[in-house]
C-alpha cells in the first residue's frame, strides 16, 4: 500500500475511529500530515493555551514533564518555547512518535496505551503532565486519569486541553469530580477559548494538582 501523500486529510474522520487497530492505523498514516493540517490549514491552539496554563502552576524550567498523547510533538514543542527543558513524550501510534523523536523536543518517547495501562513510568516520576486533545470521543477514556496521577509526584500539575464537544458529553467532568472527592486532586482552573481556529470548535484548557497527600 502506498504511504500518505500531501493531500490526504484526516481531520474531519478523526473521531470516526472505534476500534484500538483503527484508532493505531488512522493516527500512523495521519503522521506525514498531521503538523500540516493542524497548524498550517488550521491553526491549532490548545499545545499553546496549555503550555501557557502550565506555565501559571509550574515554576521550575527544569521539571521532567510528560506529554501525555504527544503525537508529532506539537505540545512538547509549546512547552519547549513556554521554558520547560526535560519533557518527555508517549503516545498509542508509532508513525506520530517517530515524528515526534526527530523533533529533537524530547528527552524521552515511548509508546502507550491509556487506555491499557501500566505506562512505562515509575510511581511519581514526573513533576508535571500535560495532555492536550488526549482525552475525547473513541481516544482515551477519563478513567486513564487514575494510571497518569500514578505517576505524578504529589502536588505536581496535570493539564488537559480538550474541545467542546467532548466537554459537554461530560464524562470527564464526572471523573475530575470523583478525583477531587475522593481528595486526589485539588481544581486549580477551568478556561474556555480556541481549540482548533480553522474549524471553528473551541475548546477547554483545565488545570487540577495531584493532591499532596496522594502517593500514588
């Protein structure tokens, strides 16, 4: 089968996905054009509103940082202009993670399932998160949120950038309740403004902490 050509377009099919296989193979032959259609054609927002989000609850440039969900490295290249200096990155597809490595953004990637855990990270290795677009329809479930607080460190920030549309089914505003109920999480914030400017669907950036009373 021939590779993905400049023209193929993958944006309006994103959500179409249903199966882990098909998930995997959408995402591996939208790597060639993925930065393209996002920034490029459509000015994606939310690698940059997370970073400056992260930016407000985390002060040290030389935190170790994971890019949850990191595909080509858009995100970890925001942090990387936001100041941050050790980020790493996973994500579910091989073909975007090679992007992402040739980047040169990363310390680290590797591969990862959410929605399967164990991650490849030990308890409370990382002193921020972020996970921007990660969490939405047929992508990864809001109960991954239980294996990514394991490895933060108690206090450290976890930031998520999701669209509107994934927003308001709520499913991931019930697990962020539960979280911080169960004294997990602390809320630090909750803003609404761009996700992708191109197509006209806004989107979220939500801020919590890893409460410091939580080990694992």
């Amino acid at each position: 089968m021939a590779g993905p050509s400049q023209n193929d377009r993958f944006l309006d099919i994103a959500y179409e996905a249903r199966t882990t296989d098909e998930t995997r193979d959408l995402y591996d032959r939208w790597a060639e054009t993925y930065d393209t259609e996002l920034i490029a054609e459509n000015d994606y927002a939310q690698p940059r509103r997370c970073a400056e989000m992260l930016s407000r609850y985390l002060r040290d440039p030389g935190a170790e940082i994971l890019d949850i969900g990191c595909g080509t490295g858009l995100s970890g290249a925001a942090l990387l202009a936001a100041g941050y200096r050790t980020v790493d990155g996973c994500d579910f597809s091989p073909g975007m993670l090679a992007k992402a490595r040739d980047t040169g953004v990363y310390r680290r990637v590797f591969e990862a399932d959410l929605n399967g855990p164990p991650l490849d990270a030990a308890d409370g290795a990382y002193g921020a998160a972020v996970a921007v677009g990660v969490f939405s329809f047929s992508h990864v479930h809001p109960d991954a949120l239980d294996e990514i607080l394991r490895i933060l460190a108690p206090g450290a920030p976890l930031v998520i950038g999701l669209n509107e549309h994934f927003y308001d089914e709520g499913a991931l505003a019930e697990k962020l309740t539960a979280l911080g109920t169960a004294g997990r999480i602390d809320r630090l914030a909750e803003e609404h403004g761009d996700h992708i400017r191109g197509t006209g669907v806004t989107g979220w950036v939500i801020a919590v902490r890893k409460s410091s009373a939580v080990s694992a």
